[in-house]
C-alpha cells in the first residue's frame, strides 16, 4: 500500500495547504500527548504555552496554530519539530506537474470570483 504525505518519501497528492477544518498535525500531537497519558494543562506547563492555547488547539477553536506553538510542544514531549530532508524530490519531473495543479487552482478561484460576483450583482450574496 502507498503511502501518501507526510515521511511517506512521496509528495502530497494536493501542493496547497487548504484544509478546511484543520491542521492535521493537530491530531499527530493528540496522539503523542495521550500516548504519554499527559493532561492538556500539564502539556501547556511543560511547553511554556497557555492553558487557553492549548485547549483552544486541540478543542478546535484554532484550526491553524502558529509554528512556534507545535515547536513548543513537540519539546515538552521530547521530540525536536524540525524540517527533515529523507529523498531529493525529482525536480524536473515534478515541476511540470505543479505547474499544472497551479495553473488549475488559479482557474479554480477566478471561477469562484466569477460566480460570487455574479451572485452579489443578482442580490443573491454569499455569507
């Protein structure tokens, strides 16, 4: 079976980071500090955040926290939240194909432009 993402040594299905709900390394650090039987308030102590951060993070209020948040608590756990190179990506095959995901995301959004406009000129906006 494939694997897709992150450490899978292939690269994400999807170049843009959209996801509407939240960040998924939200969930990777649930499971590391529920792993470890750790309390989200002693998790906020041990990385120097406060009680409401972390609450707020993993209770989905915050969708996207900030870098230095998940660097914080990745410490706290013992782990280090850093870049890690595993293969060089092959470039000249994969910037074509981006080149191309791009170009229809781009497509995607003036059409998106295109029909919000439409609807606020025919009184119908979008909340």
């Amino acid at each position: 079976m494939a694997r897709v993402g992150h450490n899978s040594r292939t690269l994400w299905l999807t170049r843009s980071y959209n996801f509407i709900d939240k960040d998924p390394e939200i969930d990777r650090f649930r499971s590391l500090y529920q792993k470890d039987r750790v309390k989200e308030r002693d998790l906020a102590i041990l990385a120097g955040l406060s009680a409401s951060t972390v609450t707020n993070m993993f209770g989905g209020k915050t969708r996207r926290p900030q870098h230095a948040t998940f660097a914080k608590m990745a410490g706290a756990l013992g782990y280090k939240y850093d870049l890690v190179a595993e293969d060089k990506p092959d470039y000249e095959a994969e910037l074509p194909k981006a080149k191309q995901e791009f170009k229809a995301y781009r497509a995607t959004l003036a059409k998106r432009k295109r029909r919000k406009a439409k609807a606020a000129k025919n009184g119908h906006a979008r909340a």
